[in-house]
C-alpha cells in the first residue's frame, strides 16, 4: 500500500519542494495552505502522516493540531522556523510526535517521516500482535495481541508514539529506562536532545492514564535516571 502524507505550510514554495522530495520517495502526498485546508483533507483522505507548519493564515498549525488529536491519532512532523525549546515543546504538548526546524535537511525530513510512518503503521496496527497474553499492573493493563492500553478496563486512546512508549514499559514493568533509551528503542532513531522530547510524551501519557497525572502512581520518574512503570504493590 502507498503511504499518503498531507504537506501543510503556507509558503508554496516549501510545499512543492517537500512534495517533491516525498514523492521521489514513492509517497502519495496531498497538500493545503493554511490550517482550515489540512482540516478539510485530514477528514476526506487517509493518511499516514501529516507534516504541519505552525506560523499560518486563517488556523495556525498549532490550532490545527489540537482539532485533529480530538479524533486521530496520525503522526505529525511540526515544521516551523521557530527554534526555541519553548515552541518545540508547545507543538509536542498538544499532541505532535516529532519536530523539525526549518531550514531543514531534506534528508532529514524524509529520515524522520520514514520513522513516523513505520512507526504508526507498525505500532497502530491493531491486527498485528506478538501473543494475547495481557500484562496487568494496578489499574492499567496492556493487551499484547490488540497493542491497547486500558485504564480501570477502558481503552485508552494513545498515539504511536505514546503506544510504543508504553509499550516498552509493559515489556519490564518496575524497570528504569533512561530518556536515552526511550528515544532510541521508540523513535528507533539517535537519541539527540531526547529528554525534552520524551518528557513532554510521558507528560501526555500520564495525562491520558494517570487519576492524578501532577502526582503519579503509574508513570514515574527516577531523577537523574530516567522512567519506569511503577509495580503495584
């Protein structure tokens, strides 16, 4: 199956140079201009991926971001001229996987697009599973066959990103894993500058699963270490 990604910038330049790139790799790719037309698209048309600019006319792409993450869990790339820590993580909070400045690499984009999309199709793929075994720990419980989280019984809705984080966490409920590691093993890609990156992710997670997501029961962090899934005892 061909891989579609929605391109959505509002310099048409960047577009068709992106869409280029993409299609040379053999992506189906569908563009928009501004946030209201990634909205009309991401309704219309399946996708895989969405690499969203954030500095646009009549809906910015953080805005659209927040109105897609109500409904889906497709992957998103933030591509922003913004460099900024406070940005990066803005983007990441509200629901975005990965972020690229611009100007960026070409390579580098499809490098971190590839990533995603493996990702999501690998980890949001609900009829592919390793054994059915569930791994329970207190109220959340992992279910391998399905690869969902549930909370108190209840699916929870996670993104790739978030599912394969904890992912790696049912695999050894009690062990620490350093944000390194996490990166790594989830991204599957060199940890560069990944505590940030995986400590917003884990912020989102113990928002979706935690009663108290200020203080967890579930989702921890050792400091100076890392994180872990608490062992109930």
């Amino acid at each position: 199956m061909q891989e579609t990604i929605l391109v959505v910038d509002d310099d048409r330049e960047i577009v068709n140079a992106v869409k280029i790139r993409l299609e040379k790799e053999g992506y189906e790719v569908k563009t928009a201009y501004d946030g209201l037309e990634a909205l009309d698209v991401v309704a219309q048309t399946p996708l895989q991926l969405i690499i969203m600019d954030v500095m646009m006319p009549n809906l910015d792409g953080f805005s659209a971001i927040m109105k897609i993450r109500q409904e889906k869990n497709i992957p998103i790339i933030v591509m922003s001229a913004k460099t900024e820590d406070t940005d990066k993580i803005l983007g990441l909070s509200i629901g975005a996987d990965d972020y690229i400045a611009k100007p960026f690499n070409a390579m580098e984009l499809v490098a971190r697009a590839k990533s995603q999309i493996r990702r999501y199709i690998t980890l949001g793929d609900a009829t592919k599973g390793a054994g059915s075994s569930l791994v329970s720990v207190g109220r959340l419980s992992y279910d391998r066959e399905l690869r969902t989280v549930y909370a108190d019984g209840q699916a929870v809705n996670l993104t790739a990103t978030e599912l394969g984080i904890m992912e790696l966490f049912f695999s050894a409920p009690g062990k620490v894993f350093s944000a390194e590691e996490i990166y790594a093993r989830v991204w599957k890609e060199k940890a560069y500058a990944a505590e940030n990156t995986v400590m917003v992710h884990i912020r989102r997670i113990r928002e979706k699963l935690e009663l108290n997501p200020k203080e967890p029961e579930y989702i921890k962090v050792v400091w100076g270490i890392g994180y872990k899934l608490e062992v109930q005892k």
